[in-house]
C-alpha cells in the first residue's frame, strides 16, 4: 500500500538531510503514538498532525515525485476517514481508529 512510505519515521541514517530540511517530522507510528498517550485528544489535533505527515513528504520529495503522488492519495483517503470518523463514532474509539 501506499501508506508504507509514511508508516514509520524517516531514517536519519538513510536520510540524514531530511531532518535539516523538516521542521516538525511526522509519521504515522508516531501519529498514533500521540494519541495512545493522550498528547492528542482532540480530532483537530489529530487532523493536523496527520497533515504534517503529507506536508512534510510533499515538501522534502518534491511535486511530482512518486512519494509526493503517495501523499496526496492518501492525504485523499484519510481526510474521507476522517470526515467519517468524526461525524459518526465516540470520541476516543474515532480516535484510534483514524490512525490504523
């Protein structure tokens, strides 16, 4: 699946410049991570970091590369997620579930 390119952090071993060139690095474990220790608890919190993960990937990749095509597909895929999430489900359960 697309998402494999976001799923965990960008290795600073493989990508050392990465880190210079992004602010705020974002990816999806760590998403996650916020959210099972209560550091996001709000579903514009959750919105916004997961947008940083599209962001970042577009911004350090490039318009037109193949991971700046992934992004936006799944930038696609999750804000239809979430939209749904937040519409219908409990406030924790929506929470957890927009990030797996």
């Amino acid at each position: 699946p697309l998402s494999l390119w976001f799923r965990d952090p960008v290795s600073a071993v493989h990508n050392p410049e990465y880190y210079e060139a992004i602010a705020e690095p974002m990816d999806l474990r760590s998403a996650l991570g916020h959210i099972d220790m209560g550091q996001w608890t709000k579903p514009a919190q959750v919105e916004a970091g997961v947008h940083l993960i599209w962001t970042n990937a577009r911004a350090y990749n490039g318009e037109g590369s193949a991971i700046d095509a992934a992004a936006l597909c799944c930038c696609h895929t999750w804000n239809a997620r979430y939209t749904r999430a937040v519409d219908s489900a409990p406030r924790q359960r929506k929470l957890r579930r927009l990030a797996t």
